[in-house]
C-alpha cells in the first residue's frame, strides 16, 4: 500500500470512529427520551384512571339525586 492509501485508510477509520461515538451518544440519549417518555405515559394513564373514577362517581351521585 502506498503512502496515499494508508492516509486516505486512516482517514476513513477515524471517520468512522467518529460516527460511532456519535450513534453511541445519539442512542444514549435517546434510550433516556425513552425511559422519560415511558414514565410520564405511566403517570398519565394513572391520572386518567383516577379521573374517569371521578367522572363515574359524579355521574352515579346526579343519577341518585334525579331519583
């Protein structure tokens, strides 16, 4: 291999690494989006349980008082 080759080899290795690093931070981060995400659906399919509860509470209390 020539002097050129090598260079342009390396210049495509280091390349590389470069982008691995940067899929490595790019999944990171996303993988803690993920875990966020996750827990706030979590928070809010609880609130909304508890709101429906509500909702069925009040609509049983007006139904008792029209009898």
């Amino acid at each position: 291999m020539s002097t050129a080759e090598l260079t342009e080899l390396e210049s495509q290795v280091d390349y590389l690494i470069q982008s691995v690093k940067q899929l490595k931070s790019e999944n990171l981060s996303l993988r803690h989006q993920l875990a966020s995400n996750a827990k706030e659906r979590s928070r809010l399919h609880t609130q909304n349980q508890k709101a429906a509860e509500q909702v069925k509470k009040i609509v049983s209390q007006l139904k008792d008082e029209l009898l």
